[in-house]
C-alpha cells in the first residue's frame, strides 16, 4: 500500500526538513521506499513497501511515482482503481476526479503555481486522509501516526470520541478521530485548501428509498451474482500468493468458491486461512469446520490453513502492536485472532487476501423488519403477501408472527424517540466523564445501534453507507494488514456496485420466499454448496471461543485492573464496572453472549490499554 503525507505552510517559509524527519524515519524502520518532493513552503512524502503494492492501474495495482504531468503539479495516490487511471481522471475532472473512480482509494493534488491542494478518499473510506490545520500551517496524510510524528502535533485526547467508542452509539460526527488536533477527512468528501482556507465538499451520498415491488422483467440474483463475481475477480488479478480468510459463513464462502474457480481457470490455488477450535475440543463453544469443510470438499483447488488459537491466548493480545500501527483504540474486538491469521498469510508468502467483511451490511442484508417498513411506506399489499409467505415458511401462528414482525419492532421505534427503555449501565464510562460529556452536548445520543434496531433494512443500508460510519474499521485492518504482515486485504462484496445495487434493490427481494438474506441465496445458487447456501443460522466470526479466553484470563485480566500502578487507562473506564462484568463471564456458545460482554470487558479493556499506551508518548505542544 502507498502512503503519503505533506506539509504546507501559510508564511512562504520553507518546510525545516526536520518536520519531515519523523515520517521518513517511520518510513525507514518499515523497510518502505520512499519519494520526498520539496517545493518551498510546501513538502510532500511518499512512502510503500518494497513491493510497491498500490497504484493507478486498471483492475490492478503498481508504482505511483509521476506527477499528473501538469508542470506546476504534484499528484499523490494510495489504493487501487477499477476503471482507468487516477492521475488522468484528475487531468480530465479536477476537483471532481473522486466522483469518477471505482475502487478504493485516496488521492492528494497540489498545484504549485496556484498554491491550491485538493484530497479525496473513496465513498466507503477504505483509504483513510487525516489533516490537522493551525494559524500557520495545514498538514495531512493517510496515517494517522505520520501526524503524530511531526514534533509540532499535539496528542491530546478528545473526550467525546473515547466516550462514543465505548458506548458504540455512533454520536462523533463524520470527520472526527480521537486526537482534538486533528480532523479524519470523511469518506465521499473532497477538501480544497485554497491559500490558508480549507473547504470540505460531500461528492456522494446514498439514494433515497427504493421502490417497494420489483419489476417483472428483471433477474435481481442474476444481476448480483454478476457484480459479485466482477467484484471479487477484480480484486485477483495482480496478485501472486492469493488467499481467503474463510469462516464458513454465506459471505466469505462466496468469496472462496468464486476465487477458487477463477484461481482454477488460471491453472493455480487458493489458500482459506481458517480460524477454528483445537482438535477434540469439548467445551459448549462449536466452530464453522463443518461448513468449511463444506467448501473445500466442492472447490478442490483450496489449500486449507488451519488456525487452531490456544484457549489461553489473551484476548488483548495484539492490541500493543495495533496501537503502534493506527496510533488510535481497536475496532474489531477479534484481533487476537486477526493477528493469527495475518501471521499465518506472511508465513505462507501471502500478498492478497480477500475477506468477506461487511457482507451483511449491505449483500447479504438479512432483511428484518421488511414487513414494518412497507407498513410504514403505505405498501399494505407487499407488506401482507410478504408476512403470508413468512407464516408459511415458519409455520407460527397469526399473533405470534405479528408481535415477532410488527409489534416488537414498533415498541422499540416508540422507546428510541422516547428516548425510553435504554440500559445506561451497559457502557462502561466514567459517570463523571460521561456527565461532563452530556453536558458539553446538551444531551445524550440515543445511540445509532437503538435506532438501527429498529429501522427498516433500507434505512440501515443507507445509514451504514453515510460517512462515520464503516469506514473506521475498514480503514483499521487495510492498514494493520499491509504495515505488519505485508498484506493487501480487500473487502470485494464491499464494492460500490455492489453497494449501489443493493441501496436500489426493491423491498420485496429481500425476503422473498420467506428466506432471509434471500437475494443473495438466490444469487449464489450453483456457486455455494447447498448446506452454506440454506443455513439459517449464522456463525461468530473467526472465535467461537471469546468468552472461554476471557474466562481463562480472568485472574490475569482482574489483576491488570487493580494495579493501582496503571491508573491511565481508568480516567476514562469505569473500573468497578468492567470488574462487575467480568466476574461474571461464563464459557458459552454464540447464540448465549452478553452484550455487556463486549461493551465493557472488551471495549472497556481495550480502551483502557490505549489510555496506557498514549499515556507514554511524549506530549506535544503546538510551535
């Protein structure tokens, strides 16, 4: 993956080339190529692995190293296009070059005669543009520790997005990080500095509702599987050792079987990196062997690459590593098991890998509370036929389907604007922080998760697509999986076809026959086994055995906690909660975890490690 990163200045002064010294540094312990362009007040970084992995070609990747070819024009690019050149859509649309690029990217121009920089990211933020902008200076990059390194950054804190982190309810607006300094420039957004005034534009956002019934002379699984094979054959073609991290499920299934046949094709494998229980394991715990099994048994081009995590292993234990690399609090809750599998790709040469993320959000959409939508909508007609055809396929009685359908989910949209029913004590915050935090706001969020529990499946793809919202935790694992185990990681059924079509799909294809996830079952017959393709349930991703670990780590973890050695990381998690939570963690299968679990043991500790980590790091001053 290419990086890059600059410097402008306001005063005419040039750029100290000691400001630029902490970044190259970085560069240089990565073992990363690195190109440094001066042009007076302003100076510019571009750093990438010895592989040069990411560039501007179409359907693959290669070195970014030319100006657009405008003689007064520095042109910067990090990710990959699918249809055409980034450079030359700039020559040819300016500032309004994003709007025109498939793929996932981004891009930085500046124009020295003009003094004008332009920065653009992709419209689900798989590339990250931070920024910080002072009196004297504005300075950006696609990492957010290049920032940190500068000596002049400061690294203080911003409450709100640490409270917000713990609370998982989506409040920190679109653009904002951790740091108060500095600024996360959203995804489907551009920003234009014109001499010492930035202006940020939105390039995209989400259509509106789409129509309730589908027309009678469209195939829409057809179509999808379509998309998704374009979407994950795109993402192969430059890759020398491709793998798959496999779990068994609909979504990362798809991904094997259709890599797998186009891999086959080519005469050559495919590796399924899989995370699952030790052999003769007894616990209540169960793992996707089964369905994986499933999978290699059909495609016999897949070498399989058995992750067996021992029951012991901490939790939190790649959260230092990842802090080093992102600078900021993990998202996922499963890196001990990310680590492990991006180890396990490294170990085997790997230099691609795809992930089936972020299937469920928009391709595989289950469709829950479709019935109350057209409800809402006025589409009595569809509303009607669809819950006939679910008290078929299901075989309960009348009332029990419409409290299920209806009435449960209309006293929960009645609860969220009443802002009633809610569970404060489920979050681990500090109550006097959290009170300073509500006050500063006015109020507390009713919290994104209440309220997506209770919409429509549309209105939740179209809330996920708004910026803020995926893109953190996409921008998260590119990085860590490039930085540290030299890996492309690419999320194909997060493409912005896919996206596109599945936001335009009508209300009736989502549960059609009764079957949640129903387009894209229908799109992925022939391609999927049978028994992956009409499973009902769905698995945990990647640690069936989450709870097991904390419980084995309990002692560990209660220790840690009562150090009174370690008191950075309590000024923000409230340690007699996340005590309270975690002496009460029981071993258990999926279906009977605890969302306190998550919300405070593992957000809670993992947020609390951060505040010890950033606790260590030098404070800055602005210069």
């Amino acid at each position: 993956m290419r990086s890059f990163a600059g410097i402008i200045r306001y005063d005419g002064e040039d750029v100290p080339e000691a400001w630029l010294q902490g970044v190259a540094g970085r560069c240089g312990e990565a073992r990363q190529t690195t190109r440094i362009v001066l042009d007076g007040s302003a100076a510019f970084v571009e750093y990438g692995r010895g592989r040069r992995s990411e560039g501007t070609h179409p359907g693959g990747e290669g070195p970014v190293d030319s100006p657009t070819g405008e003689e007064n024009g520095v042109f910067l690019f990090s990710g990959r296009i699918d249809n055409g050149d980034a450079a030359v859509a700039h020559a040819q649309w300016g500032d309004d070059c994003a709007e025109h690029l498939l793929g996932e990217f981004a891009l930085a121009h500046w124009d020295s005669r003009k003094r004008r920089l332009l920065l653009g990211r992709d419209r689900l933020g798989m590339r990250a543009v931070y920024y910080h902008q002072s009196e004297s200076l504005f300075a950006f990059g696609t990492e957010l520790r290049d920032l940190l390194a500068l000596p002049f950054m400061p690294r203080d804190l911003r409450d709100e997005s640490l409270v917000d982190f713990l609370r998982r309810d989506g409040s920190s607006p679109a653009g904002t990080t951790f740091y108060q300094s500095i600024r996360l420039l959203p995804s489907a957004h551009r920003l234009i500095l014109d001499g010492a005034k930035a202006a940020v534009h939105q390039y995209w956002k989400p259509p509106g509702l789409p129509p309730a019934c589908s027309p009678c002379d469209r195939d829409f699984a057809y179509e999808l599987r379509e998309l998704v094979t374009a979407a994950v054959e795109t993402r192969l073609r430059d890759g020398k050792t491709i793998a798959v991290h496999l779990s068994g499920g609909l979504d990362s299934s798809s991904v094997a079987c259709i890599a797998a046949r186009y891999l086959k094709r080519k005469g050559r494998r495919l590796l399924a990196i899989c995370s699952v229980l030790p052999g003769g394991y007894d616990g209540p715990e169960s793992d996707e062997r089964l369905f994986v099994n499933a999978v290699l048994e059909q495609e016999n081009n897949i070498d399989p690459v058995w992750i067996e995590p021992p029951l012991d292993r901490h939790p939190f234990a790649a959260a230092s590593r990842w802090f080093e690399t992102l600078g900021q609090p993990v998202s996922s809750t499963v890196s001990h098991i990310e680590e492990l599998l991006g180890e396990a790709g490294r170990a085997h040469g790997v230099d691609v890998v795809l992930s089936g993320f972020g299937g469920d959000l928009f391709v595989s959409c289950s469709g829950s509370n479709s019935a109350l939508e057209l409800l809402r909508r006025g589409e009595w007609r569809p509303a009607v036929s669809l819950l006939r055809v679910l008290r078929g396929v299901q075989g309960t009685s009348w009332p029990r389907l419409l409290a299920r359908e209806i009435a449960r989910p209309l006293l929960n949209t009645v609860r969220y604007h009443l802002d009633i029913g809610r569970k404060p004590d489920r979050d681990c915050v500090q109550p006097g922080l959290a009170s300073r935090v509500d006050a500063r706001r006015g109020l507390r969020g009713r919290g994104w998760s209440a309220e997506m529990a209770c919409a429509g499946p549309h209105r939740v793809m179209q809330s996920v697509a708004q910026p803020g919202r995926v893109e953190r935790v996409l921008v998260q694992l590119t990085r860590v999986f490039d930085q540290e185990f030299d890996q492309a990681l690419r999320f194909p059924l997060l493409d912005s076809r896919i996206v596109d079509f599945m936001l335009e799909l009508p209300a009736d294809q989502l549960q059609r026959d009764g079957w949640q996830r129903s387009v894209m079952r229908r799109a992925m017959r022939g391609i999927l086994p049978e028994l992956i393709r009409t499973r009902r349930d769905k698995g945990g991703a990647f640690d069936p055995a989450l709870m097991s670990r904390i419980v084995a780590r309990r002692q560990a973890l209660t220790d840690w906690a009562c150090d009174r050695d370690r008191q950075a990381g309590w000024r923000v998690v409230d340690r007699d909660r996340f005590l309270e939570v975690l002496s009460s963690v029981e071993r258990a299968p999926r279906c009977r975890w605890r969302p306190e679990v998550f919300e405070v043991v593992v957000l809670g500790g993992l947020m609390a490690r951060f505040l010890e980590w950033h606790a260590r790091l030098p404070q800055r001053h602005p210069s």
